[in-house]
C-alpha cells in the first residue's frame, strides 16, 4: 500500500505489482519487472511484493506533476477569458 513519491525505473524487484488507478482509471494491478514494464510513476501505490528503483522524475517534473501543471494551466487560461470578456 505505499504510495511511489516518484517516478523512476525498476532496478530490482520482487513480484511486483502496482495499482496505476490514479493515473489511467484502470482498476486491474499492473506487474512490474526489470525485464519488461520497469517504469514506476509517482502516485501510484505497491499493492505487492518489493523493489528498488532509480529516480528519474520528481515533483512537476513527474508524470503527476506535469498532468497537474497542464489541468492548473487549463483552468488559469478560462479565468483569462472570462476576465477579458468583461
């Protein structure tokens, strides 16, 4: 149940799997390995076994940061909008 507070890849890792729900909607857990699927995104939760991965991306750098940036940025363009149309 532990929360990735980063994005990276998978180094080692143990029968890894990881609910991605956060970021794609889908409900089914997500197999992790080395060999095939070894990024790990920030937001996302261990839902079992264990692992290490290297960092690659934190905070508005990550997959979640940038998706924020891009829902924060959409709404501040139609505050724009509105406030010139008055």
């Amino acid at each position: 149940g532990d929360l990735l507070p980063a994005d990276g890849i998978l180094i080692q890792g143990n029968d890894l799997k990881i609910d991605e729900s956060s970021l794609t909607g889908e409900s089914d857990q997500v197999k992790k390995s080395v060999d095939k699927d070894p990024m790990l995104l920030s937001g996302t939760h261990v839902m079992e076994g264990s692992g290490r991965m290297v960092v690659t991306a934190v905070g508005i750098n990550s997959q979640t940061g940038i998706i924020f940036t891009l829902l924060g940025a959409g709404e501040g363009d139609e505050e724009k909008k509105v406030k010139k149309g008055r």
